[in-house]
C-alpha cells in the first residue's frame, strides 16, 4: 500500500469543517433531485477493478454532489473519479478497502502523542493491540481532522463517500484563481488534503486519466465480493447505563473485504515499525460520543477494555480508556451482559485502636448502578460495610460506574493475630466474590495502673503496670495535659499481675520520671492506642514562677571582683543559672554550689543552688548586677546590683635596704602592680648598670596588708659594684591593666 501520512490533519481541515456544515445542508436539499450517474466503461479497459459497494457508493455522492454544485462545472464522472483517485494511495491495493485501517501512526519523529492511541497508554505489554486507528476507510478520515465520523461511519462506504464528494467538490468549487489555471492544476488543489495527491507528482492526475474516458465515462470494472461496509457487521448492543438496543459495528479485520495489504507489518515496539493491527473491536455512537470497545472473547485478553471520546476529537489528546466494558452485543450474547459477579480489591487493613482495624479497597458490581456492599470479616467477626467512597482512579477503569465505589472504614476485630477477608456482595446475577484477606496483629483494650506517684518541682515519677490483649511488648503510654510525653518500657516483674492475667507476661511493671511543667497538670496512663486517659490519670500542682534567691556579697580583686549567693527557679529543682551585668559585659554562672542553708530552707530543692564566681573586669568603680535566669513560668529577676572598686593603677612598694659588701650591693624590697596578684618585675640600677629581677620572694607581711595579692611579692638581689661610692636605684615595673613603671627609690652607698 501506499504511506498514506495519516497523522498529518487534512490541511485546512478547521475551515473545512465549518464550511462543510453548509455543503452537507446542500447535499441533503438536493438527495431527492434526478442527476446523472457517472456510466461506467464496459467493459473496462483501465485494468483497475473497484469494490462494487464503494463503487455504487461513491457514483452515488457524487451525482448528487455534482448535480447541486453544477455551477462549478465538475461532471459527476469526474467528481466519482476524483473520488476514487485518493482510495488507491491512502488504503492502497489493487482493490482499496472500506475497513482499512490506518498503519502508518507510528511514534517516531516527533509522534509521540500517538503513545496515547494505546490502550492506557501502554505502548507495550498486552494490551498493545487494543490499539485505536485514528485514521479509518477508504480515504483515511483521520481524527485529526475532526470530522464527525466514528469508524464505522468512516468504514460505511455510503456515509465516507458522502463526505469525501463534498470535501473534493468545495475545494474544487472554491479554488483560488490560481488554481483554476487547469483542470489538472485544479484537481490537485481539490485532492490537497490527501497526502499521496498533495505533492508535485503526477501518480494521481494519471489514475485520473485512466479511470476516466474521453466520452465521460468511469473507465473501471468492479467487483461484487466488496461491499459498502466492507465486512464490517451490524449488531444490535445495550450499553448499560449508557444506551439500549442501540445499532453497534464489530469491525474484524480478519474479515475485511478488498485488499488486505494495509493488515501487513508487526508491531515491534520500536516506535519506526507500523503501529499494531486492532484485535477485533465494536464501535458504537452515543450521541456525541463514540465508544470502541475489545471483549475478552474477541482479545484473549485478561479484561475488556473500553475507549471513549467525543466523535470530532483528536484521539491522540481525547480518549479515555477503561479496563471494563459495559457492551452487549445482545445477538450473540456477547460481552458484559448482565448478571455477573462483583469485583474489586482489598488495599489494605492497619489497627485503628484496641479491636478496631481500618480497611480499605474498593468494589463494585457492574449490575448495579449503585455502591455495593463489603463484608470484612475480622476472624468470624464479620461487619458490612458500603463501597461508596470517592475513588475516580476505580471510576476511570470501570466505564460507568461512577467514582464512587471506595471504602474505608473501622470495624470492630478480635485481638491476636487475625486474618481479615472481604467479600464484595453480589446485586442481581452472579455471587459474592471474595476480594481479598490480609493478615495482621490487632491488639485490644489495655488494662493497667497508676499505683505510684510522686511529683518534686519541674517532674513526676509513675509507675505501675499495663499490659494489651495480642501485644506481648506493650509501652505505657504517658500524657500531660493529653500529649503524649513518653512510652515507656515494661521492665519490671510484677508476679501479682503475671498471677492474674498470665498473658500479661512477667515484667508487666514500668516506672518513668517525666519532666512536667508548672501549673495544674494532668498526667494520664494509656496503652495499645487506646484513649490517653485509658488507664486513669493524676492531677498535679506543679510549683511555677520566676526565680529568687540572694546576691550575698561582692568583693574586688586583683583585675576582678567575687561574687556570691544562691538562685532557686520554682519551676524545677536541679541548679539554674545566674546572670552577671558587669557594665556591659554579662556572664552565665551556673548556680549549683553546695548551700546547706538553702536546702534546710527549700528542702524540695535542695542545697545545690549557690553560685560563687571570679569575673575579671577592668580596674575602677564596678555596678555589679545579678540576674536570676528563668526556666518555664515567671522571667527574669534581679537579684541585686552591688557597687565595688577593683583596685588599679602603676605599681608600687618598697625599697626596703640597700647594704654595701665584700663584692658589691645587696637590695631588697617588695613590690605590687595593683591590676594582678602575680609577682612582677624589678630593675635594679646600680650605677649606669641595669638588671632585671622578678619580685616573687616569700613576704608574709606584704600579704597580711594587701589582701587578695598573695605573700609572693618580695625581692632580694646581691649585684656588683665599685668600690667607690655609687648611686643603687629601684624601679617596679608596670604589668598588668593601667599604670606605669615607679621608682621604689634610690641610695648612694
Ligand atoms: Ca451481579
Ligand atoms: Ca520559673
Ligand atoms: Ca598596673
């Protein structure tokens, strides 16, 4: 056959459409007027044979097409063999096919939409010949192009010819100048929308010529084995809930009439070889819609596969397939004709609380237009549910049956480990059908105490027991206030719960501290997802509010001050922290030295709340400001703010003794810098002649005067000198903050 481009629209095709409305009117007004059948030629001396049907057909449309446009002056002998002319390059053969069905759709090139033309999509697989020809019968009216035909309108002879006389003949009629400058230049602007006939050849002009004589007559014999429809059948089909004895087409292409080469070629997948020959499909109208629709019988397939779309709409953007069908074709009994079994699936079941479970699926009888039924049964538990629930992913599957058939519910089940069937209920003929089982854990209602409870301020300690019909490891689920703050492990033995419920298992015994805010508070027992307060519960006043406590004392030191005290936050009784503002400079110190007078005081919170710290600052007058820092209610609170002088400036001293010896000078003294309480350095001049030693000799008395400094700060040198009179100086030298180096004095020995 030829390559005819099916999946390229006829161009021009949205105004032809429109225009064609008009053309069709006309055909109609005109049908009953007397014309003139084109006369065929016999005997034939063209060598071409055509379909007697289709000839007839085709003769037909075009006297009544000629005859109402005769104004253009296209005899109906020519009209019939423009006619034909296309036939034998779009279905191709030495005698053209009115079931052709279009093979050249392939995906490659830029196709891709024509993906959607399979079944679900599913370009391959099983379904891949459940396959949706867009382009159909003798001159290939392809979807595309939006005309309105179903495939078998488009396989009738009598309706295709209809539109191909007045497609050929509008576009004659209707010619731009241009292309009226011949007969032959204006019938290849006539065939423009068929492909083989569009480009510069001659192949069509030349059929033309054979097939018509000079005296005006169709130079073709025919052949009576082909009919007007091609070998397609009329059936009579209900499609339940849609149509009732409705006139129906079964198109087998196994049974196809003319020239059988369009039917060459496997499918291979590959998206460059021809798409897939259909299996054997019915095509029904329904008003605007056309449904086409494979049977198990006619595929061997596993399901019935149903595709819909408006008759005009482009098939590679406008199908809707589903894994159903609602066809009967009630001559043969054939297809979906009542009185079958539900059908559906069991998704899932997951525990929903103690003995209740949550399943999930969908069902449905193709008998009923209503949801159906489901029992689940939990063990012999059984409960009846509806499937009623909005699932479209089932309703675009089962033609029909509308997107609600889902179901999801809770019902009751025993506890242990269970096997949960559902079973979808018939409506009219058929029988239940089991659907699905599942198998799963289900736990039931926890039994359980609270049988200690204790609180201290910021938490709580619980315990008791639990245990949960069909969980051997159960948690004891603890809430405040109805939020679950911890689950709990069973680890402790409680024989006199193992004597009463030995399922219970031995260690059925829990204990948990569990931090608990300030407030009123509610703490509640539960397990096995029951309700929180399950198992019973405590009210509790937990203490609250914002810190207190004392800022005892500061004190100056060296390059620092000390601070001292005691902070307690009501809300908990573990150490918290105080603040300490040193100017603009602040410090976290966490208060959980030992205060044996605090703990007598607050015994709920113990002795560990002092904070004692040394907090470097810069010498001069200090603000020092304590914060208690909050935890959970209340806020900040100054303690106090205490004023000290942290003591600074140059170094001072004493220049204690200088003493001439045998060989030289011994000095001594003693020396401080105010900004640190380490030893610092003295230079020692004797004469023009410097030394440099460190004044960290053991002075007791220095000590006991200046407090905070140490005792370490003597110094004691023995140097050379001359033996004539010299001058011994002393200086202290500036180490550490402000200040600078000091002359402790000078002796001439
Ligand atoms: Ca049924
Ligand atoms: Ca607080
Ligand atoms: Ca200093």
């Amino acid at each position: 056959m030829s390559a005819p481009d099916s999946t390229a629209p006829p161009r021009g095709t949205q105004r032809l459409r429109r225009l064609l409305v008009l053309v069709g009117f006309l055909v109609g007004l005109v049908a009953v007027t007397a014309g003139c059948m084109p006369e065929l030629l016999v005997p034939a001396t063209s060598g071409r044979t055509y379909g007697q049907g289709p000839l007839d057909a085709i003769r037909e449309a075009a006297d009544r097409t000629a005859s109402a446009n005769s104004s253009c002056g296209l005899s109906s002998t020519d009209l019939a063999a423009m006619m034909i002319v296309p036939t034998y390059f779009e279905a191709g053969g030495a005698l053209p096919s009115p079931m052709t069905l279009s093979r050249w759709d392939n995906m490659s090139g830029g196709r891709t939409s024509n993906a959607n033309l399979f079944a679900f999509g599913r370009t391959s697989g099983s379904y891949v010949n459940a396959f949706y020809s867009p382009g159909i019968g003798l001159w290939q009216f392809d979807s595309a192009g939006g005309w309105d035909m179903t495939a078998a309108e488009a396989i009738d002879a009598t309706n295709a010819a209809n539109q191909a006389a007045a497609t050929i003949t509008y576009r004659w009629c209707n010619a731009p100048a241009a292309k009226q400058v011949s007969p032959q230049v204006r019938r290849q602007y006539a065939w423009g929308p068929w492909f083989g006939c569009s480009g510069s050849g001659t192949a069509c002009e030349d059929t033309f010529n054979q097939l018509v004589t000079s005296d005006g007559k169709l130079n073709t014999s025919f052949d009576g084995a082909v009919s007007r429809t091609g070998g397609m059948q009329q059936r009579t089909c209900n499609l339940r809930g849609i149509a009732e004895s409705v006139t129906c087409f079964y198109v087998n292409p196994a049974l196809a009439e003319g020239s059988r080469g369009w039917q060459g070629g496997v499918y291979d997948g590959t998206g460059n070889s021809v798409t897939p020959l259909p299996k054997p499909f019915y095509s029904v109208r329904v008003g605007t819609t056309e449904y086409r629709v494979w049977l198990k019988e006619d595929t061997g397939y596993d399901i019935d596969i149903t595709a819909t779309k408006p008759v005009t709409a482009n098939a590679r953007n406008a199908l809707t397939w589903s894994a159903s069908t609602v066809l009967c074709d009630t001559g043969g009994r054939r297809g979906y004709c009542g009185n079958v079994d539900p059908v559906g699936s069991f998704d899932g079941v997951w525990q929903a609380g103690p003995g209740q479970i949550r399943v999930a699926g969908w069902a449905l009888d193709l008998d009923s237009a209503n949801p159906i039924d489901v029992h689940i049964y939990a063990g012999t538990l059984g409960t009846a549910i509806t499937a009623n629930l909005f699932r479209p992913d089932i309703g675009a599957i089962y033609v029909g049956s509308g997107n609600n058939r889902g179901f999801d519910a809770v019902v009751p089940s025993p506890s242990g480990v269970q096997q949960v069937c559902a079973y979808a209920v018939n409506v009219a003929g058929g029988a239940n059908r089991q659907i699905g089982c599942r198998t799963i854990t289900v736990t039931g209602s926890p039994i359980g105490s609270i049988d200690g409870f204790s609180s201290k301020p910021g938490s709580v300690v619980i315990t008791g027991w639990v245990a949960v019909p069909g969980d051997p490891a159960p948690t004891a689920t603890i809430t405040v206030d109805g939020v679950v703050v911890a689950q709990v492990a069973r680890n402790i033995a409680r024989p006199d719960v193992a004597n009463l419920f030995p399922w219970a298992g031995g260690t059925a015994g829990y204990w948990a501290q569990i931090p608990v805010s300030g407030g009123n508070r509610t703490v509640c027992l539960s397990a096995g997802g029951a309700a929180p307060n399950a198992l019973g519960c405590r009210n509790v006043v937990m203490p609250t509010g914002s810190p207190f406590g004392s800022f005892d004392a500061v004190s100056a030191a060296p390059g620092a001050v000390r601070i001292s005290g005691w902070v307690i936050d009501p809300d908990i009784a573990e150490p918290t922290d105080v603040h300490v503002w040193i100017g603009s400079q602040g410090t976290a110190v966490r208060a959980d030295a030992w205060r044996g007078d605090v703990g007598s005081l607050f015994p709920t919170y113990g002795p560990s709340h002092g904070f004692n710290a040394t907090i470097p600052v810069a010498a001069g007058p200090q603000n020092v400001c304590v914060y208690g820092f909050n935890q959970g209610g209340g806020s900040n609170v100054l303690l106090a703010c205490r004023q000290v002088t942290v003591p600074g400036g140059s170094p001072f001293g004493s220049l204690d003794a200088v003493v001439r010896t045998a060989n030289g000078v011994v000095v001594a003294g003693w020396a401080i810098d105010p900004d640190t309480s380490a030893s610092i350095p003295v230079h020692v001049y004797v004469g023009p002649v410097g030394t440099a030693i460190i004044a960290n000799g053991w002075r007791a008395d220095v000590g006991s005067l200046f407090s905070g400094y140490g005792n370490s700060h003597g110094f004691w040198a023995s140097l050379a000198a001359p033996n004539t009179p010299v001058q011994v100086c002393v200086y202290a030298v500036e180490a550490a903050g402000s200040g600078g180096n000091q002359l402790l004095g000078c002796r001439t020995v």
